[in-house]
C-alpha cells in the first residue's frame, strides 16, 4: 500500500513496476523465459526479505568494519564515477588535438626479421665465449648451416615481421631492445635472453612509422575514454580526500616515508 504513512518515520520497503521488471529480465536471462505467475510472486517475496533484512543489518551496523561490503560499495561507486565520464563524447576536433599530443602511443609498432644461434648456459661452461668463437667464423654469411653451431632450442629458430612485444614475450624485454638496435645484413651479438646466449641475424627491419589519423580513430577514442576516466575519477578522489580528510598515525607515517639505500639514495 503506497499511500501507507511510514512508522516512526521509517520509511516502508516499496516495490514498483521498476524493480518487477528487472525481476523479469533477470529470471528470464537465466532461465531463457519469462517467469510465471507463482515464480514471480516468489521472486517478488525473495527480494522483499531481502531489502527487510539488508535494512536491518545497516540499523545493526553489521556492515562497519566488514571488508567485503566496505570493497563491494567502494567498487559500486567507482563504477558509478566511470559511468559517468563514459557518457561525455569528444569533439573530432579534440580526438584530433589528443592524436597529435600522443602520436607516440598510435605508432605502429617496429618490426623485425630475424634468425638466431642458440648458446644453452646448461651445455657449456662459457656460453658467451662460444658464441663469440662462432661469431668470428660466420661473419655476414647469412646462408651459412648454423643449425649445428648452437644448442637446440625449443622455440622459433626465426622470426619474420615480429613487433617488439612478440619478440619480447618469447625472448624477453632486454633482448627484443638490443635486438632492435642490430645492424641488419650481419650475424650479431652476443645477446641476452631469458633463455642463455644468443647470436642473431636480422634479415629487415622496419621502423615504427606514424599513422593516418582516420585509420586509428576508432584505438584514439578508446585511449581518450580510458585517460578521461582516469583524470575524472583522481579528480573525483581529490574531493572525497578534501571532503573526509585523510590522517595518518605518526607510527604509520614513519613507515610510509622513503627509505635510505645503501648508496645514500632514496626508495
């Protein structure tokens, strides 16, 4: 009864055409049909008990201190926060401005051909050394049989047209940036990898080239949205910190400040 006045000013659990219909959707995307009338009267009496016993717990204060619903309500918040940036669309004018701001992040990406000998640190004793011995016999002989100079490796023996990250994921960070250093048309190295001793031969190398604004417009939107969020969500943190003010015990502060290194820098 909507017209009920509420007790003691405690307003009454009012369930609406609104919360019947998500009832309804709900239902119907788990069980791929609408529900029935006995079904949506339980479904009615569940989210009922629900709410009465939710409304209950927050007047106990069961929820203080608890870390599930302290992180759920932050979670829904930040979400509310990101909903809302989500709904500002950019002017082509400014997608354009934030393009030619970051041209650096549309840049396809450099890519190199690559072959490589194998030197296992398990094998030998001076893995490096070795492959410098064969280094000195191979020089810019690209069509030389080196399938026998190195040790077996499990992975590609060769590479073609491979972005830094690919080469990155299967040799690691340090190699896949020396490697794009190597003077192309020669046997190279030696070379780190997560892996041992490598030498390479890079057959072509192609540097990263910047792209038309049109043929990214779609990944310039996305990373617009993405750093929008971001600024109006530390935006948001700002105020709530202005809001509620933030205090630290003296003990907590000691243990938060920069470490001295052993060198005398901080960390």
């Amino acid at each position: 009864n909507g017209t009920r006045p509420a007790l003691d000013g405690v307003e009454p659990v009012r369930i609406g055409q609104g919360e019947v219909q998500w009832l309804r959707e709900t239902y119907s995307s788990q069980w791929l049909r609408p529900p029935d009338a006995s079904e949506l009267q339980g479904l009615v009496a569940d989210l009922v008990t629900e709410e009465l016993l939710a409304r209950e717990a927050q007047a106990m204060g069961l929820g203080e201190d608890d870390t599930i619903v302290r992180r759920r309500l932050a979670q829904k918040l930040k979400f509310l926060v990101e909903d809302t940036a989500r709904l500002t669309e950019p002017t082509d004018a400014e997608l354009r401005q934030y393009f030619e701001a970051n041209t650096a992040r549309f840049e396809d990406s450099p890519r190199v051909s690559f072959s490589h000998i194998y030197f296992s640190p398990e094998n030998r004793k001076d893995a490096a050394k070795d492959a410098g011995l064969v280094l000195a016999g191979l020089g810019a002989d690209a069509s030389a049989d080196v399938a026998e100079l190195g040790d077996r490796f499990l992975l590609e023996a060769e590479m073609t047209q491979a972005d830094r990250q690919t080469v990155a994921n299967a040799f690691g960070d340090a190699f896949a940036d020396a490697l794009l250093t190597v003077e192309p048309g020669k046997w190279s190295g030696p070379l780190k990898s997560g892996y041992g001793t490598h030498l390479v031969f890079v057959s072509a190398r192609q540097t990263a080239r910047r792209p038309a604004f049109d043929t990214v417009r779609d990944k310039v939107v996305a990373e617009w949205r993405r750093e929008s969020e971001q600024k109006m969500r530390e935006a948001y943190l700002a105020r709530l910190r202005k809001k509620y003010g933030v205090e630290f015990e003296d003990s907590v502060k000691a243990q938060l400040e920069p470490q001295p290194a052993a060198d005398g820098s901080m960390r």
